[in-house]
C-alpha cells in the first residue's frame, strides 16, 4: 500500500511539475540542477564509509540496451556506490528522482547523502530514501528539503555540498539496477 501511495504521489508531483514548466516565462517552473545518467552511475566509485571496507559496493553491470546500471553490494551486506561532491540550494526546494530499472524481491535498496565535511553523527550519511524494494522501472522521489530538515540546514546552511550513495542491502549478492537520477529545483 506504502507503495502505491508513494507511486500516486509521485505520478501527481511530477504532473504538477509538468504543468508547472509550461507556465510563464518568468522561469516558475521546475528546473533540472543535476542529472546523473546510467552511464554517469556506471562511473561511480566504491562508497567511502568511516569503517574502512565496509559498504564497498560495485558496479557489476551496465546494459544499454535497456539503459540502466546494476550495482551489487559488498561482502558485509550492504553498499553502493558514491558521486563525486556536488552543490545544491535547499532555497530552490529540490526533489531527488531516482528511475529504478530492478531490484529483486528479495533485496532492498536505499540512498543516503553525505555533506562534505560532515559532523560526526553524519559520517554515515543521512538517510533521503529508506530502504525499500521499489522497482520496475519506476521513480522514487523525496523532497530533498523537507526529509533533510531545518537541523541539517542550520549546520550545513541552505547552500551545500554533497555527495549521493545509492546502494542494495539484504546480503552480498544484493543488487539494484538504477536507470537515472534527477534533482530538480522546483522554485
């Protein structure tokens, strides 16, 4: 049920944020600051956690055909991969979309972002999607602003750095195939 509410709810952001983007031309629509290709997520390296080895996920596949990136997760279980540090605006309220292409029933998969410099209990990361089991090429999609909080915005300021973990859980042979990610500025 979760689910299908998260779906309907997104199906609704996203026409809104279409209707939205054919409004004036004073640029009151959405906007994409930051778009990460299959492609893009193939390139990713190993994600660096403050337990050394621990999370070290892979990719272990790229399909074109298709147009999507499967990343496996480490030998303890969990993990991914990470992004390079990028800049976003929480005054441009953004959403994260992520297009899962799979992720088997019997696995989950989450992400999390890390702030650059992070304080101690960030080091991990902060959650933006909890681990889940959406899939069949479908988005999953936060906003970014409302799930981190005013506390991360009083310690890192509406301006940050970040970088982005996408990974599977549920055992070693864990997967999920990610098709794309998205952050869109809705102001």
């Amino acid at each position: 049920m979760k689910k299908k509410l998260l779906a309907l709810g997104l199906a609704a952001v996203m026409a809104m944020g279409c209707l939205t983007g054919c409004g004036d031309s004073a640029g009151s629509g959405w906007t994409e600051a930051q778009h990460f290709t299959y492609k893009d997520i193939s390139s990713w390296t190993t994600m660096q956690t403050p337990s050394e080895g621990s999370g070290a996920g892979k990719v272990v596949a790229t399909n074109d055909a298709d147009g999507y990136t499967t990343i496996q997760a480490a030998d303890d279980g969990w993990g991914g991969v990470e992004s390079g540090y990028f800049e976003i605006d929480l005054a441009k309220e953004p959403m994260i979309l992520a297009k899962i292409f799979e992720n088997p029933d019997e696995y989950k998969w989450g992400m999390k972002i890390v702030p650059e410099n992070p304080i101690a209990d960030h080091e991990w990361g902060c959650y933006i999607i909890d681990d889940n089991n959406l899939k069949w090429n479908k988005y999953a999609g936060i906003d970014l602003r409302e799930t981190l909080g005013d506390d991360f915005i009083s310690i890192y300021g509406e301006q940050s750095k970040i970088k982005l973990w996408i990974y599977p859980t549920g055992g070693p042979e864990a997967t999920v195939s990610v098709s794309e990610i998205l952050i869109m500025n809705t102001k």
